[in-house]
C-alpha cells in the first residue's frame, strides 16, 4: 500500500472542515507560531468549529505504540500534536485510498478526519507524543460512536519508519 500524503490547507478552520466533511477526505490545516521573548503560542486552531456538543481530550502516546484503527460515524477529529511527533493514518473503506502524515512539535498542524474514515496514530521517535484532540460530540459510555479494527487489518499500511 502506497497512501497518499494528507492534503495541506491554509483555509480558515471551518472552511477546511466544510472541505474535509465534502470530500470525505483528511485535511492538515497548517499552524503558524507566535513567538516573541516570553516562548511561542498556537492560537486559534479550531476556530469555528468549536460546539457545545464537542469534547477537546489530551492523550499521550509512548514511543512504539500504535493505536489504530477506529472511526466515528457522527464525529469529526480534529489532531494537534503538541509534544513529539505521529505518523497519522487514514484508510477509507469502501474504495481503499489511505492517507497518511508525521505531525508534531516540528511541524505543526491540525489534521481533520471527517465521520466514517478509519484513522490512528504511530509515534515517531523516541519520546512520547502528546496529541490534542477535539471532537466535535462528546464520548457517550452508554452509546459510543466508535467502531475498533487491528493496528494491522489495513494489508500493508505502513506503520513503521520508512525512510530509516
């Protein structure tokens, strides 16, 4: 399997949103810092589309680890490494095209997965990646909109470093 790279946009967050939701494609919407002699900031990442139904969620992944794969029938992701770095993985099943990128704290971005792509993440290097993540509803114990497959149940998605 060869997956494409995820399209880049410079849109505005909802704009790349109505895209990522139109074309039932992942999107990366690039991130630009501010930084002055204080540090550096992200700002306004996810910036109308933002709702009362979503959930914004931090988890950290340790080097090695892939958590792969799952998808949302009603929720749309929205991924901000903030610490190391992800391979983000995209499959759409009922034709078969995969899309896949290395976001993190070297290159910055928000990645949009609209409802029904399978997606996870791999953690690249040797340190623990630390991803954001808003979704656009909040997780119901009582009714997950979550289906799980194997890390491995995409024939040839290729996890592991490439360019080693």
């Amino acid at each position: 399997m060869n997956p494409q790279p995820i399209r880049v946009l410079t849109e505005s967050p909802a704009r790349a949103h109505e895209i990522a939701l139109a074309e039932r494609e992942p999107v990366m919407l690039v991130s630009g810092f501010h930084a002055d002699d204080r540090g550096w900031s992200l700002m306004n990442l996810m910036q109308g589309v933002l709702s009362p139904e979503g959930q914004i969620n931090f988890s950290t992944q340790y080097p090695g680890v892939i958590k792969a794969w799952h998808r949302h029938q009603k929720q749309t992701d929205f991924w901000l490494c903030l610490n190391g770095h992800v391979k983000a993985g995209v499959f759409r099943e009922d034709d078969g095209r995969a899309w896949m990128t290395v976001v993190g704290e070297r290159r910055p971005g928000v990645i949009i997965i609209p409802p029904t792509l399978w997606h996870g993440a791999a953690t690249v290097g040797h340190e623990p990646a630390g991803l954001l993540y808003y979704v656009t509803r909040a997780y119901d114990p009582k009714d997950p909109d979550e289906d799980r497959r194997g890390y491995d149940s995409v024939e040839g998605f290729p996890w592991g470093v490439r360019h080693g």
